[in-house]
C-alpha cells in the first residue's frame, strides 16, 4: 500500500503545481477568465494542496508503522 502512495505523492504535487500556475497566469492576464474562475482555481488548489499533504502524511504513518 505504501508503494502506492508512494507513486501518488509527486502526482498530486504536480497537480498542485500546475493548478498553481494556471492561477498565477490568470491572474497576471485578467480579463473575464480571471473574473470568473480565479476563486475557483484557488479553492481546487488548496483542496490539491491538502491532498498532497494528507497522503505525504499517511505515506510517513504507513512507514513508521511497518519499521518499529
């Protein structure tokens, strides 16, 4: 199960990341894209981000249970 996560883990950083910067990028342009879907954007980035963190941690909970 570990190995798993562990193929998941930099998935969800690059959906991070990519969520990021198309946020970044719509913002620097404006427009009507940015009025409308900039919250949107900033919202799936912190649901990506919480993701990421949440199965980094389960990763090192997975870990610390199977080494002791």
């Amino acid at each position: 199960m570990s190995g798993f996560i562990y193929f998941l883990i930099p998935i969800a950083l690059a959906a991070t990341a990519v969520i990021l910067a198309v946020g970044i990028y719509s913002l620097a342009r404006g427009g009507a894209f940015a009025r409308q879907h900039s919250n949107k954007l900033m919202r799936l980035r912190v649901a990506a981000q919480a993701i990421a963190v949440a199965l980094m941690m389960l990763f090192l909970w997975l870990a610390g249970s199977n080494g002791g």
